[in-house]
C-alpha cells in the first residue's frame, strides 16, 4: 500500500479527494492537514466521511505521495518543502500548471516563489500526456473549465480541421466556486438565477491556450471563453464552436470517427453518439464528449460534460496518482454516475 497525504482536506476539492482515495484499492490516506481544522478529527468537518477518522494536522509526515487541494499561491508555499524533498506532488490548483510565469502572474495577481519549477511540471491531463505523467515527480492537474474544454477541443485541433478561433462557453454548478462563502453563492441570490462571469479572461483561459496549442500547428488557437454559474451543486457543461477550415469537409459520421479514434486509449473519455448532461458524469471521474457539425454554417459544435469535483479535480488527481504510480489508471475510480 502506497500512503497518501492531502494538503488542505477542508475544502470541496480536498473533501471529495478524501472520498476517492477511501475506496482506492491500492493506497491508504494516512495523513491530511487544514488550516482552520487543526486539532480536530475528519468526521468532526464532515460527517459524511465518519470512516475516514484520521485527525486533522497541521503537516504531513512520512507519506508517499502528497496530494495539495489549497488555493493557488498557498499550494506552491506549503509544496515547496515536499518537492526540495523529491515527494512526488499532484496539486490541484493553478500554480503549476502554466509554462509561462508571466502568464500565472498576469492571471492570478501574484508573483511565483518558484518559476523554476513550472517547466519541470506536467500538466496533469493523461489523455494528452500519458507518458510525461508517468515519469512526473510534480503533476498540476487542470482547472475544470480547462478539462472540459481541452477534451471537448483537442481532437478537431489535433486532426487540423478546425479554425484557430473558436468560442468556449461553460455552465458550472456552484461547487466550482469552492466551499468559501461568498454573495455569488448566497441560495437566495443564486437559486433560479444564471449568470455569466469573468468576461475579461478567466483564469482556466491560458491553459486552453496552452494545451491546445501544443496539438495544432501554428496559428495558436483564440479562443473566447465565458462561464456561467447556474443554480446546480457539481458539474460543467461545455458547449465550444469552431469553423471548419477552408477545404475541410466532413460529415457527422467521420467527425466521430476522428473524436473515437483519438479518445481509443481514453478510459475515461466516453464519445457519446447523443448530447451530454452533468448527470451522466455526476460524482464520477468521466467525460462525455458528443461531436456535431451544423451544416448551415459550416461550424463544428462539441458539447462535453464532468463532474467539477471528479473529472475537474479529485478524480483527475487520482487519474494521475495511477498513472505515476504505474497502477491500472482506472484503480479507484470506476463508479459511475449517481442518477437521478
Ligand atoms: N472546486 C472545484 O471545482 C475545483 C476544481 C479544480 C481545482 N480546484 C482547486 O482546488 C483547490 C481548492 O479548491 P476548493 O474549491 O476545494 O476550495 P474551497 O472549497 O473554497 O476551500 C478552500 C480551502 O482553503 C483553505 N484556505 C484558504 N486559504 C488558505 C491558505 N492561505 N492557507 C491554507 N488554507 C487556506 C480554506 O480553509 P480555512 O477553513 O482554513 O479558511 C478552505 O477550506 C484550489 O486551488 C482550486 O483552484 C477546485
């Protein structure tokens, strides 16, 4: 049994990671720290995890592989000692993710204790870099939006079929905001409400940019991103939009052939002949992705779905666990949906 340690169980994200790993048949979570939490036991934080009765600390001593579910700029502070230390790392938030630090800086407002690392890192999608992620001491899993849209996207990218610019539109439950409160998440003013933000350049944005980039062949995509919030707990729909490249003529049936033949190794990627919805995906570590063409404009439209918390950040972190560790890279993680 390989002992695992999660960095900050008191968020959404670290909470549903403890979840995960409780039923991982090869590794045993032994430690788990949070900030406000310390000196109380898991169960006293959440109920729903009363088998999981380890006690809150304020470190983590002598485990194998460290999992960080803090916010961006506290996650790279508190890893710093467990790299320097070569504990392989899997950090949930943005801080390892972004090859360009200017880019982390200008996204997130904040200057990186560590550039040099950011090469080092491997961002944590294994349908785009099995290979790296195996051979990875530090891998930053995606933001959600980031997930949804890449897998939603790399295929058409990487067959070369579609315009640099495209339009990523996403709708996500309101546990992507995280378990601190704020008005945005208020019941009275979120229920039976929708709305779009960060209009200007949401922070998943140069991720896109990034990983899509690396698919295709120069121009680099553009790509237009809006979220919006709706009034559900977990998921992300996304619903992207790109024109076919001049010359380039497909029809439906061949537009999946391409997205099948690309995710064929995928074991957590479903091409799915019919549209998703987040309650396919709810509480699991799959995505749903249905290629379509409108044959009026010419434009191709995929719709793609996850869980926020599985397929967007837990799941995928143990997704990433399995494959450094050189488990099966479904170990741990092959429930499906909870439905209705
Ligand atoms: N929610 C998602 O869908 C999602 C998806 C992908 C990635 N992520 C990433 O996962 C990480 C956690 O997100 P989350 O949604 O779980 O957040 P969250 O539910 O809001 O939890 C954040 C937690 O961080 C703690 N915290 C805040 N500032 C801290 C600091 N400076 N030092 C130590 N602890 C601090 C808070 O604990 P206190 O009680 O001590 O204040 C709180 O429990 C973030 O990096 C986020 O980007 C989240």
């Amino acid at each position: 049994m390989t002992s695992v340690g999660i960095l900050n169980v008191t968020g959404y994200a670290g909470s549903e990671l403890a979840r995960l790993l409780h039923g991982h048949p090869h590794v045993q979570l032994t430690g788990v720290t949070g900030r406000s939490a310390a000196g109380k036991r898991l169960p006293e934080i959440f109920p729903h995890l009363w088998p999981i009765d380890l006690p809150i600390a304020e470190s983590l001593d002598g485990v194998d592989v460290v999992f960080s579910a803090l916010p961006h700029a506290a996650a790279v502070e508190q890893l710093l000692p467990y790299i320097d230390a070569g504990v392989p790392v899997i950090d949930l938030s943005a801080d390892f993710r972004l090859k360009r630090v200017d880019e982390y800086e200008a996204f997130y407002k904040v200057t990186h204790p560590a550039p040099q690392l950011l090469q080092r890192a491997v961002f944590g999608l294994p349908e785009l870099h099995p290979d790296e992620i195996a051979a990875s001491k530090l891998t930053a899993v995606p933001g959600c939006h980031a997930t949804g849209v890449i897998l939603a996207l790399a295929p058409a990218f990487a067959a070369g079929i579609i315009e640099p610019a495209v339009v990523a539109d996403t709708k996500t439950g309101l546990s992507g905001a995280g378990r601190t409160l704020g008005l945005n998440v208020h019941f009275s003013e979120a229920d039976e409400n929708v709305a779009p933000y960060a209009l200007d350049g949401h922070r998943h944005l140069p991720e896109m940019t990034q990983e899509l980039g690396s698919l295709a062949e120069a121009p680099a995509p553009e790509i237009t991103f809006v979220p919006h919030y709706i009034p559900m707990t977990r998921g992300i729909l996304s619903t992207c939009y790109a024109q076919l490249r001049p010359g380039v003529s497909l029809d439906r049936a061949a537009l999946m052939r391409i997205y099948r033949d690309y995710y064929a190794g995928a074991p957590f990627v479903h091409v799915s002949d019919a549209p998703p919805s987040t309650k396919h995906v709810a509480g699991t570590n799959y995505c749903v992705v249905h290629p379509s063409i409108d044959r009026r404009t010419g434009r191709v439209v995929v719709a793609s779905a996850i869980d926020n918390l599985g397929k967007g950040a837990a799941g995928a972190a143990v997704q990433c666990l399995n494959v450094m560790l050189g488990l099966p890279e479904t170990a741990g993680l092959q429930s499906l949906a909870l439905f209705p």
